[in-house]
C-alpha cells in the first residue's frame, strides 16, 4: 500500500534526522573540550526592548524557556545523583598511586569524533537511499495509475463497441 509506504518514509527521516542533530550535539560538545578551534559557541540571544529595560533595571538577565531536551529534540539526559556524606571525623584514605605526572591526551579523542563521523554519514547514506526509493516508489505509483486509467478507457471503449455490435446484429436478427 503506498500510503504505509509514505508515512514509514516519513517516520525513518523524522527519527534519523533527529539521531543526526543529536549526533551533532554531541560532537560539537566534544570539540568544545578537545578541539576548541572546531567547536560552534550557541547564538547569542537578541533582547526585546521590554526585556533589555527590565534586565538593565534588575542587573540579571531575563530568563530563558528551558529547552526541549538535548539539541532540541525531546530526548533527555537520564542523571543519577548520589548524596556523598562521610562518616565521623577520620581523615579520608590517602589517594591511590597514579602513573606519573599530567601528559594532555591528543589524538586519543580523534577516535570517538571519527566514530560519530561515521554514524552521521550512515544516517546520511540511509536517508539518500530511502529518498530515492521514496521517489521511485511515487513515479512507479504515478505510471501505474497512468497506464491504469488509460486500461478502464480502452476497456470502456471496447464494451461501448462490442454493445452497438450486438445491438446491430439483434436488430439483423428482428429484421429477417
């Protein structure tokens, strides 16, 4: 059926859009820490009159609308909190050994970042592919009701045709 097959295209680049704008959420978080260079800063936002007065007067900003879930989609972080509480007076254990002084980690990050690269091309392959089958399935749908509409007019014609013959040899009959 052509129309489950439209709103199941519709459901896959609704979802893989947005598994593609949270895929980017999360790298650009990740450049914010380990490439700072390619890390895109959130827009600035622009203060109507009303609230540039109230927030001069107040000396705070006036507040945002809290955001629909990660990147706008809806999809919430799962947080678990734990009340740390210590127990009596004792000095905590000393630390454990590490393994030597800080060294900045740079090309171990590359490998997540890469990582996500790949799934947002996946997302990108998959959408292109089910674009142009969505687009072949509608031409294909186009032709056939064509060629379909074109059939029942032949069909019409030929019955219109084999009545008046029948209707010409009933009346050869009556006459003899």
């Amino acid at each position: 059926d052509r129309k489950a097959a439209h709103a199941e295209f519709k459901q896959v680049m609704a979802s893989n859009s947005a598994a593609k704008e949270v895929l980017l959420f999360a790298q650009n978080r990740l450049n914010r820490f380990y490439n700072p260079k390619l890390y895109k800063a959130a827009p600035k936002v622009e203060l109507s009159k009303e609230d540039r007065i109230a927030s001069s007067m107040s000396g705070t900003e006036p507040p945002t609308a809290a955001p629909g879930g990660i990147a706008g989609t809806g999809i919430t972080a799962l947080v678990q909190i734990k009340a740390h509480r210590q127990r009596g007076d004792a000095a905590p254990p000393p630390p454990p050994e590490t393994f030597g002084a800080y060294q900045k980690k740079g090309e171990e990050n590359n490998g997540v970042t890469a990582m996500i690269n790949m799934l947002i091309q996946d997302l990108d392959k998959e959408m292109t592919v089910a674009q142009a089958e969505e687009k072949n399935a509608q031409e294909d749908y186009e032709t056939m009701m064509k060629d379909s509409a074109e059939k029942r007019e032949a069909d019409s014609k030929s019955m219109a045709e084999k009545e008046a013959a029948k209707a010409d040899t009933e009346a050869a009959l009556q006459q003899h």
